[in-house]
C-alpha cells in the first residue's frame, strides 16, 4: 500500500520527481529507503505523512471508515451487482495479488449468476511486470475474440492457472476445481 501512494503521487508530478521515482522502479532498495519511515511508522493514520510529506485523501478517508460493513463503503460497492453484467468478461490476477480475493469473489458470482467468465491466476504479484504484460497479451486476445469474433488464440478451457511449486500452468472449465474432502488425524483414531 505504502508503495502504491508513492506511485501514484510519482504518477500525478511532472518532471525531476517523476523522473526520480521511474528511476527508484528500477532500484528497489532507494524507493525502500524512501519508504522505510513508513513501515516502521506508529500510529498508522499518520504512514502516509512519512511517505510523501503530507497527508494522502484516500489513505486518511480508509481510517475514517475502517469497518467493511459501514455505509460508506456500501454505496461504493458494486460487487453485489456484478451478476447483471452483459459483458464477456475474463479476470486476470496473480496468486499474491493484494486484490485477489475480491476478484475470485467477483468471478463465483458471475459463475452463479450463469455466466461464463475466463479466468487467469499466475505466480506473480500485484505490480509485477510479468503479470501485467500477461494481462495485456490476455487482454488482446479477449478483445479480439469477442469484438472481432477472432477466436484463434482465445483458449478452450475458461480458467488458467499456475500451480506454484512446479506445477506449471494448468487448464480447467471452472473454479475451484473438483475437490474431495480427507480427514487427517494427529493421533490414532480409536
């Protein structure tokens, strides 16, 4: 998160500041350094006035509404309403993605709702390059698929995953797949 308003303030300057921070991208430990009063920082209100020297609007608006069930956040939520897309939709994330529960939560309930949703997990993070230029390619041939109706590299199966510890990528028609519970014990079972 930390990381994430440093970027997106970097994103909102012009010149030598936005300049510094595309340079930090590419030596991760000078933006820790800029961040490292941050993640030390207590109370935790007061982070964002470590990092950028000021007070950051959505940061401070997240520690006015801290529970997920206030009112606040209801009015802003459309995932209860994610069943009536018309759209083709396919969700890309990664298996550390800070988002990725919602967007499996977003996913069950397009599935619920009878729609056919593709979905891509890969081993990669938020912002990581690899996911991102993945989501593009993804992108690209979704588009093609379903706004030209170019469906020759659109996969068969709808929900592609990478399995983590050499697994390798993996095909499947929905998520999660078929499962079967096992007990296992500590101790004997008499």
């Amino acid at each position: 998160l930390f990381r994430w308003i440093l970027q997106l303030d970097a994103m909102d300057r012009k010149g030598l500041a936005r300049t510094l921070l595309g340079l930090s991208r590419l030596a991760p430990r000078l933006e820790d350094r800029i961040l490292n009063r941050a993640f030390d920082h207590l109370p935790l209100a007061e982070a964002d006035r470590e990092i950028l020297g000021r007070p950051v609007d959505f940061y401070q608006t997240w520690f006015t509404h801290p529970q997920a069930d206030d009112p606040y956040w209801r009015q802003i939520d459309f995932g209860r309403q994610i069943a009536n897309t018309t759209a083709s939709v396919h969700l890309v994330s990664g298996w550390y993605d800070i988002l990725l529960r919602e967007l499996l939560f977003d996913y069950g309930a397009l599935r619920a709702a009878g729609h056919k949703p593709y979905l891509t997990i890969g081993p990669w993070h938020h912002l990581e390059f690899e996911g991102a230029l993945e989501a593009l390619r993804q992108g690209l041939i979704w588009f093609d698929a379903n706004l030209k109706g170019d469906r020759r590299y659109l996969r068969e199966m709808p929900v592609r995953i990478y399995v983590m510890g050499g697994g390798g990528w993996r095909e499947m028609e929905s998520w999660p797949p078929p499962a079967q519970n096992t007990l296992f014990y500590l101790q004997d079972e008499r």
